[in-house]
C-alpha cells in the first residue's frame, strides 16, 4: 500500500532535516556559546558557524530575532527546527547525537550533571552577563558592578564544590566528560581571565580545570580558535 502524500511529506521532511548541516549562531566570547562547540567538539557533529557580533548588536537585526527573540547567542538550527539557549541545545544534541553521551546512564551521576549544568547557566551566568554589568556600571559605578559580579560567581561555585567533591574523579562525576564539564570548562575560564577568581578557594574545581586544559576538543572550541575572534 503506497504512503499518503502527507506521509511522504513528513518523510522528506524528517530526511531533509537529519542530512542538512547544522547551523551554530554564535560569538567567539560567549561562554554559553563555548559550551555548546564545545559538546559538538567531542560529539564530532560537523556545524556551520554563523557569528553573530553582540558588541555590534547584531543579535538586534530582524533576521535574528526571528531566530530568538531574547537576541541572545547561541542558536542552533537543524533545517526547520531552532534551537535557542544552551541547556536546551545540549538536551537536543543528546537527543539527536546518542553517540559520545554527555549525560551518564547512571540516575544519580545523570542528576548530578543537570544540577551542575543548571546551577551555571541559572544561577551564574546570568548574573554576570554583559548587558547585566553594563547596567549596573552606569547606574552604581564599575567597582560596585565588578563586585556584584564576583560575588555571584562565588557564591556559584562554592556551591558546585561542595555538589562534586565527593563525586569528581579525572573529572566532575568520573573518569569520562560529561553535561557538568561541558558546562564548568569555559564557565571557570571566563571566571579566572575576566573577573580575577581565586580559584584555590575551590580546590575540586581548580584540580578538573587542570584535566580539562589538555582536552583537546575544549581546545577546538576555545574562543580565541573561532573564526570571528579578534586578537
């Protein structure tokens, strides 16, 4: 019996979708970015990669607002699917991309991985954005928003050393890389080279940011590696 038209529709649709190359919107210095190159890095998904100059603000053009109308970075799109915020990318990468799994098959250490994912892109991220800072600069001085900053990411981290101390091996829940390094790597980066964190405060973490600095798929997806970084 043939297929329906609509069957078949829905068929070279689903084809189209899975064989088009990914599309990454992304800029070199956004660490949300970084997070998601860098689990394409190690899933070994080949992407196109579309920069997007936030200082320029070119997340404010018609083109991508449709895209996200939050105007920010990352966006994935996968043919007729659009993927924004990089939580949510990595759920559909894993998804999608089975293979090289970001997320244990272990329930617990598979918890441990979102809380560390969400306890970064919730609950310090945010909070240090540059678009947060520029507003608290303009409104309390530089000091007072470099301060806030670094309160907030202290406060974050503290709290993912005491989650992983007594999990962390080579790295945050074992010997293989999953979601919470995915999101820790570029996250301890931007902490140590932008806002000056001591990071011997956090002994757990400063011992995985030494395993992750030989990887060479963080490397990859470094931003200064990206074709739209400035040097």
């Amino acid at each position: 019996m043939e297929a329906s038209s609509e069957q078949q529709k829905k068929s070279e649709n689903s084809s189209s979708s899975s064989s088009s190359k990914l599309l990454l919107y992304s800029y070199w210095q956004s660490s949300c970015s970084w997070r998601v190159r860098f689990a394409l890095s190690l899933k070994g998904v080949p992407y196109e990669y579309k920069p997007v100059n936030i200082t320029k603000g070119e997340q404010f053009s018609p083109d991508f607002k449709r895209l996200n109308p939050l105007h920010f970075v990352p966006v994935l799109v996968d043919g007729d699917i659009v993927v924004s915020d990089s939580y949510a990318i990595l759920l559909y990468l894993e998804d999608k991309y089975p293979q090289r799994p970001l997320l244990p098959a272990d329930p617990r250490l598979k918890a441990l991985n979102l809380q560390a994912a969400s306890i970064i892109n919730s609950n310090i991220q945010p909070l240090h954005m540059l678009s947060l800072l520029k507003h608290l600069e303009e409104k309390v001085g530089p000091e007072e928003s470099l301060s806030f900053a670094q309160l907030k990411i202290e406060k974050g981290l503290l709290a993912l050393e005491m989650l992983l101390k007594d999990f962390a091996s080579r790295y945050a829940t074992g010997d293989e890389v999953y979601m919470a390094d995915v999101f820790l790597a570029p996250q301890i980066v931007v902490s140590t080279s932008r806002f000056n964190i001591n990071m011997s405060k956090f002994p757990t973490l400063s011992r995985l940011y030494e395993s992750y600095k030989i990887l060479l798929e963080l490397e990859a997806s470094s931003p200064e590696r990206q074709p739209d970084a400035v040097h």
